[in-house]
C-alpha cells in the first residue's frame, strides 16, 4: 500500500488526488493498481474523508480558519460542531508558531 496519486485507480476520485492503494514499485516510481469503483457500502465514508483531508490542505494553504473549522465540521470523527470549534481553537493555540498563516 501506497500514497500516490490515483491516475484512475479508483474512479470515483480525481486523477491527481492522493490515494492510498497497493502499487507496482518501478523506477519510475509507484503505478497505482486500478481497482475501479469503490464498493457503495464504503464509498461514502471514503469521499467525506477525502473532502476532509482536501478542505484541511486547502486550510492550511490559504490560513483560512473558517475553511480549517468546516474541515474539521465534516470528519466523522468529530461529535459535533461545538467540539470543532474547541478542538481547533485548542490546536491552532498549541500550534501557533507554525501556522503563521492564519495570523497574518
């Protein structure tokens, strides 16, 4: 198993999306193997993780804190809205010195 972009290995994602999936290893790097669609018992869960992960990249470009919240809003692993809004204001506080973005 791999990250890499997915070049098709799994439709239901864009070409350029990082995917975790087993690979060919050539000097060339990592050839994703296709695997199609995703199973629908899944494919849900996978596509809210992924527009998780992407709105937390896209945060932590732009240094956007509404973009960092609705991320955080989104991952199922969160309890509600009201602990986002705690947890992130918890992390951005203990991790201040690196994100000099959102405090430009």
């Amino acid at each position: 198993m791999v990250n890499t972009l997915n070049k098709g290995a799994i439709i239901d994602f864009k070409d350029d999306e990082v995917v975790e999936v087993s690979c060919i290893i050539t000097k060339e790097g990592p050839r994703p193997i296709s695997i199609g669609h995703l199973p629908v018992e899944i494919s849900g869960l996978v596509r809210n993780i992924k527009s998780f992960e992407l709105l937390a990249a896209k945060a932590a470009v732009t240094g956007d804190y509404k973009t960092a919240y609705t991320a955080l809003c989104i991952n199922p692993l969160t309890p509600s809205d009201d602990k986002a809004k705690v947890i992130l204001d918890e992390l951005m506080e203990a991790h201040k010195e690196y994100l000099p973005k959102f405090y430009v």
